[in-house]
C-alpha cells in the first residue's frame, strides 16, 4: 500500500464515528447502525452460505480467468486456484452479511449485482429476500459457473448470473428490472469505469435505492471516484466503512457524509 493510500485510511480511522451510532444526529443513519450494523442475530443463511465460502477455500482446482476488470492486487496470472480466489476477489463475512441485513431491512426487491465472482455476496443478496428479483453480472464464464453452484447448493434460485463484459450487460439487466432498489458495485475497480457505472445507474435509482460500493480506498482513482459520487446533487447520504461506500437518495434530508467505524 503507498503512503498516500495508507495516509487516507488513517484519517478515516481518525474520523470514524461510533460504531454503535453514539453522536449520530441523523435519524434514518442512526436507525440504520442500530438495526443493521450492529445487528449481530445469526440469521439461518448464514451458515449455509458460509459452508460454501468454506468449500471453495479448500478447492485446490486451477481455472483459466478472464479478468475484464482493474484486475487483483494479489492475483496477477491468468490460471488461477479457486481457493485463491475465494480468498482474495470474494466479500469477507463481515461485509456479505451486512448487505444481506441491508437488503432485509429496506426490503429490497430489485436488486443488482456488478461482479459475481464465485457468488458468495450475491446468494447473501438473493436469500436476504427470496421474493427479489436479483440479477449479477460476471465476465467471466467458468467463474459463473461455480456462482451458480454456489447459489444452487444454498437453494437460492432467484438470482440471475449473467455472463459479458459490464458495458454489455449492464443496460440490458436495468431495462430488465426497470428500477433497482439495492446495487452492489463491486468489479472493475478503475476511476472512470465506476463513475460511468454510477452514471448508468443512476436514472434507474429511485428515492429508496441504496447503491453499495466496494473498496473506496483500493486506488486514488477509485478514492476519486467515491468522492465524485459523494458529491452527485440526488445523492443525500453518503456512509464510508473504510472497505464499502454506501449512497443513498432519501428527499427531504440535509446533504450529509458519514464515516463511520464497523
Ligand atoms: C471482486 S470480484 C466480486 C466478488 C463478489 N461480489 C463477492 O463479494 O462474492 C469482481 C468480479 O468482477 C468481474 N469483473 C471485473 N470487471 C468486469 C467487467 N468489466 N465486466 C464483467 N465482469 C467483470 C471479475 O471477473 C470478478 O469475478
């Protein structure tokens, strides 16, 4: 990690607010940490998402990646072990739970996914509500294969994995679904690329949408990004944990960012 990368996770570190939401003066943001950050019930789909994660790290099997993104900071070569990969490109724990509480406190039922991966996040996703139509966008063909085991294994058979490049399928799944509730943003981390996703997405959002972006401190372009978002005029809340970026366009509310620490 460089310094000025370094420089900028310790200002969020230093300016984290509570976890438990202690000096939060915005209602929804409050009720939001009290009902979903802090949330730590062991809902029953946990377990059963997490025995998969659990059966990837241990496949020791090579697979040859089409990687249409930013790429990854530890994996550079084209054949890559599918436990390496469930290691380092998949949503830790922490942070697939959290969209799934998210999505099943807003009760979200259109929902979108850019970056598949081995569909981890994206059965969190589908099973937080099973009546959701949820559509997730990967590149690449043999890692959309194992999402959809992924996905089967756990009896999620309500999300959608399909396969091309973003600028392909990215249009055609929002026409699909005619406005998003929940978006999670999580493939091609590069400047202009999230920023032209956001932009794509953007008319389809409504007054509810919750976007999530991950990793806002992975590179200064996607730190450019993040704070380009932050600032776009519909956006009314904007909410920094460090790995994730969450947007949201509630009217009625006073512009307002928040670090906060989880
Ligand atoms: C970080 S991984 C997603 C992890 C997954 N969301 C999870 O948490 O379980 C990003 C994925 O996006 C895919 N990807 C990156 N850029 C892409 C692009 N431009 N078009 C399609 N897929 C892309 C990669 O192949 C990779 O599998």
């Amino acid at each position: 990690m460089n310094t000025f990368l370094a420089t900028h996770i310790l200002r969020y570190a230093l300016l984290a607010r509570h976890k438990r939401g202690h000096g939060i003066h915005s209602p929804y943001v409050y009720n939001l940490i009290r009902s979903v950050f802090i949330d730590t019930t062991e809902y029953s789909e946990y377990a059963l998402i997490e025995a998969e994660r659990k059966k990837l790290l241990h496949n020791s099997d090579f697979i040859s990646v089409v990687d249409l993104g930013a790429g990854s900071h530890s994996l550079q070569t084209k054949y890559r072990k599918i436990s390496d990969i469930a290691s380092s490109s998949v949503s830790p724990r922490k942070y697939a739970q959290l969209l799934y509480r998210l999505i099943r406190y807003s009760g979200a039922s259109r929902i979108l996914e850019l970056g598949t991966s081995l569909g981890i996040s994206g059965t969190y996703m589908a099973l937080a509500n099973t009546k959701a139509r949820c559509i997730s966008l990967e590149g690449d063909n043999q890692i959309a294969a194992i999402a959809r085991n992924t996905a089967a294994n756990c009896k999620c058979t309500n999300v959608d994995i399909r396969v091309g490049h973003f600028n392909e399928t990215l249009t055609t799944a929002l026409q699909d679904l005619g406005e998003v509730d929940f978006v999670f943003i999580d493939g091609n981390h590069q400047k202009q690329a999230t920023v032209e996703y956001f932009e794509t997405i953007l008319p389809y959002c409504n007054e509810h949408t919750i976007l999530v972006f991950d990793d806002i401190y992975w590179s200064l372009g996607m730190m450019e990004a993040w704070e380009y978002i932050q600032a776009c005029e519909q956006v009314s809340i904007s909410i920094d944990i460090c790995k994730l970026g969450l947007i949201f366009f509630r009217k009625g509310i006073i512009k307002q960012h928040f670090v906060i620490r989880y």
